[in-house]
C-alpha cells in the first residue's frame, strides 16, 4: 500500500514538483509572477481585519458597558447587536452593509461597507467573549472597588475591563483570524484590492485559478498562522502576574 | 461616630438584622462576635452602603448613609472595608493596588499616591514588595496589602469583616498584629472576628450578635467574664 502511495506520488510530482495532474497542466511561474500584487492585496486584507478588530473591540466594550447598565432600552441594543451578528451569516451582514443600506440612498464603497461589516460582527462575537469572561471574575472585585470610593464606571474601567480584556486575549486573537479571514467576503460587493479580490481578477485575468487560489490560501495561513504566533508572544509579555 | 438605629435588613424572606442600635465612638474599638449567619458581616456592608436597608438609619459624622442625596463614593473616603477574601486586584502589582484610590478617588498625583502607599505598605510589613503581583504573596500578605489600600484613603474608620477566617492558622497572626497595631495608634474600628483572644485584648466594647440581634454588648471582661444572655453564654462556652 505505502509503495503504491509512493509510486502515485512520484508520478505526481516528478520533480518534487507539481506539473501535471488529470488534464490540467500547472503553470506555477505565471501565478508566482504576480505575487507582489497579491502581497499588496494582503496588505489591505490585514488593514481591513486590524481595524475592524480595533473598532470591533472599542464596540465591544462599549456593548459590554451597555449590557452592565441596567438599563432595558440598552441592554435590548447590546443583545440584539449580538444576536444579530452571531446568529447570521457574515455574508449577510457585510450585504446589509453595501446593497442593504443602499435601498435607503446609503452608498459605501465596497471597503467601507467591507469594514463595517466585518467590524458589526467582530463587535458581536468579541460582546459575547466578554460576557464569558465577566463570569470568571468574582463580584467581589468590583465591590472591594467600590469600598475603596470608585465609582461603578471607574471600578470597571479600572479592576474589571483590564481582567476581561486579558482573559479574552486569547479568543480574541480567534477572532482576528476570522477577521482576516470574512475579508474574502469582500468580493461579493464589488472588493478587488483585497488578497481575494485581487486574486479574483488576476484569475479572471489568466485562467490560472488553481495556481492563483492555492497562492492565495497559502498567503491566507500564512498570515493567520503569524497572528496565533504573534498573539501568543504578546500575551507572554503583557501578562506577567 | 457612627451611628446605628434600628437597623433592618431582609435578603428575601431571611430578616438578617432585627433592629440594631449601637454607637461607636471616634477612636473606639468595637469587636462583634457570634455565629455564622448571626447579622454580623451584614452590617458592616450596610454601614458603608455596599447594601441598602430596608428601615432604621446610620448616620456617619452626621451624615445618613443611606439617604438619596448621600454620595456614597464620597462617604466612603471615610470609611474602609476590608473583607475575609481580601480581594487583592490580580493585574496591578502591589504598589498599583494601593495607589489605585488615591489616584482615581482623591485625584492624587502619581508620586504623591506612591509616597503614601509606600508608607502605608511599610507600615503593614510589606515594604519589599512594592513591585510584586499579588499572586505571588501568601494570603496573610495580600490581606495586609488589602488593610494598606484602605488606609491608603486616610480613613476615618475601618471596617474589618472576619479578616483572618480565610487564612491558613500560622498566617492568622500576621494580620492580626497589624490591627492591633491600628488599634493602639487610635484607629476607630468595627471588627467582624472569630479570634476571641483578639477581641478580648483589643477591643473596648464586645456586641454578641445572634439570630439577627444584638443581644449583648460590654466591656471584654464583662462580656468575657460575666455573659448575661444565654445564648452568649452558651456561645462562648462552645468556642472555648
């Protein structure tokens, strides 16, 4: 069996390479040539997901603050956020966000409604991190606060954010892959200077759609596989107690 | 002076406090005993406004703790608590802790917090640990960070609610050093304890508390020595 495997895989791969498969014959250079554009696609995928993940986080606390308040109106604001953004498909909401508002005379271009609506489901998804992570901190905390002569928004902003906020480090760094990834949603509202957007038109471009696509998934680990390394360093070093 | 008249206080159908009236006077040392359950941590929640009563007043230099004009993070500069779990804060190192107060409630400038913190952490023995995290400190350390980061607000009371029953037996004498310590230098101090060799030596007056009432209060060596109500007899003959 294994020499079997082995002989289909030299027949694959010849030259420790892919050639030819079926009646496809792989034409690797003419993808590789035009990786600086899709290197400068990734760019403004990372700076699509890096600023949803800080408008996302701001959001989210912000809906986190309002679920705490007490008060109904805004509590039924944070949870419908939530419900909204976990229970539909980010494909919908980044929709919403171009041809959804577009009905009302709202016009976006295809990056801002991409952001708005990466960010409307970061915001969601990071709300409900939060919540998860208040649950494991004791009550106690926000009430020896208190005692001290903090006021309820100075005992959060300064005993409790920074404890959900490290709690939910990690998750976050999740949700920052996620964040990179719904970028390839962009396409569906028109989005070309994002890797998939790039990728898309280089494809329509060359026909070289395995060799463009399978280029572009390997740059899409690639920058994910640096954000769990990446979040991981950043945790050593801002956690220390 | 703080003032206490006819407290009552219910969580659901459980009436924690039954009416209690007890005064205690600037640079009094008030220690109150009696079993689990017995009203005691409550009151002490209830005299710096971390919980509501339900009728009766306390007042604190005049001022009625639970009125609607009252301003409690005002009132309760005056006033520190601090807990059987001590509550350290995980994410500040020690001196973080204790300055945290002093500059967000007093508006303190960063140097000037550190000053006071330092001299207080100096104080409770913790003078080299300005820069640790609490989770590296020994339970018996972090409640005596605790006590420093009330008394970093220059309090005028201190409130101490059953402050070594979480601690392992060779650390229960470490904290309480450190509130004999305040006592002699003329802190006024409602405590919540168990040790009743503290209360005896430390305290001017003892209230035994049961069942939601007050139902006595006295000199150590009266109360100690000559119990008059059968429950603190029957008590006191149970933790000797």
């Amino acid at each position: 069996m294994a020499a079997r495997i082995t002989r289909a895989a030299f027949l694959l791969f010849p030259k420790g390479r892919i050639t030819q498969m079926f009646d496809y014959t792989f034409q690797w250079k003419q993808a590789l040539n035009r990786l600086p554009q899709m290197l400068d696609g990734a760019m403004v995928t990372m700076e699509i997901a890096i600023l949803s993940m800080g408008l996302g986080i701001l959001l989210a606390i912000l809906l986190t603050v309002m679920r705490l308040s007490g008060s109904r109106p805004l509590m039924a604001f944070a949870t419908t956020w939530v419900e909204i953004a976990r229970n539909t498909p980010a494909l919908f909401q980044i929709y919403m966000a171009h041809f959804g508002v577009a009905s009302f005379g709202i016009h976006f271009s295809p990056f801002v409604s991409l952001l708005i609506g990466i960010t409307f489901n970061n915001a969601g998804y990071l709300t409900e991190n939060f919540r998860g992570a208040l649950k494991a901190i004791p009550d106690t905390q926000g009430r020896a606060g208190r005692s001290l002569g903090l006021t309820q928004l100075q005992a959060f902003r300064h005993i409790i954010m920074p404890q959900m906020l490290r709690i939910s480090f990690l998750p976050m760094t999740n949700q920052m892959v996620w964040a990179i990834l719904m970028t390839s949603l962009g396409v569906t509202v028109g989005m070309n200077s994002d890797l998939y957007g790039v990728t898309q038109d280089l494809n329509a471009l060359t026909f070289r759609t395995f060799e463009l696509f399978a280029l572009a998934g390997v740059i899409f680990y690639l920058i994910t596989k640096a954000i769990t390394f990446g979040g991981r360093l950043i945790a050593a070093r801002l956690f220390r107690y | 002076m703080i003032e206490i008249q006819n407290v009552r206080k219910s969580f659901g159908d459980l009436e924690v406090l039954k009416g209690i009236d007890l005064t205690v006077q600037r640079g009094e040392v008030v220690t109150v005993i009696g079993g689990s359950g017995s009203g005691k941590s409550t009151l002490l929640t209830c005299i710096n406004g971390l919980e509501p009563i339900d009728s009766g007043r306390i007042t604190i230099d005049g001022t009625e703790v639970h009125a609607k004009s009252t301003n409690l993070n005002k009132l309760r500069r005056k006033v520190g608590i601090v807990f059987q779990q001590w509550n350290a804060f995980p994410h500040l190192t020690v001196m973080e802790n204790v300055t945290l107060a002093p500059r967000k409630v007093l508006g303190m400038a960063k140097a000037e917090a550190e000053a006071i913190a330092e001299k207080q952490l100096r104080h409770v023995g913790l003078g080299d640990k300005l820069t640790t995290y609490p989770s590296r400190l020994s339970g018996g350390q972090q409640q005596r960070m605790a006590i420093a980061r009330a008394l970093a607000m220059s309090p005028d009371y201190m409130l101490f609610d059953e402050v070594t029953s979480a601690l392992d037996p060779q650390l229960v004498g470490e904290v309480l050093e450190t509130l004999k310590m305040l006592a002699e230098e003329g802190m006024t101090m409602i405590c919540v304890t168990h040790e009743m060799g503290f209360a005896r030596d430390v305290s001017k007056r003892v209230a035994f508390f049961h069942q939601g009432i007050m139902a006595e209060i006295g000199a150590p060596d009266q109360l100690f020595g000559d119990p008059q109500h059968p429950e603190t007899q029957k008590f006191l003959a149970n933790v000797r």
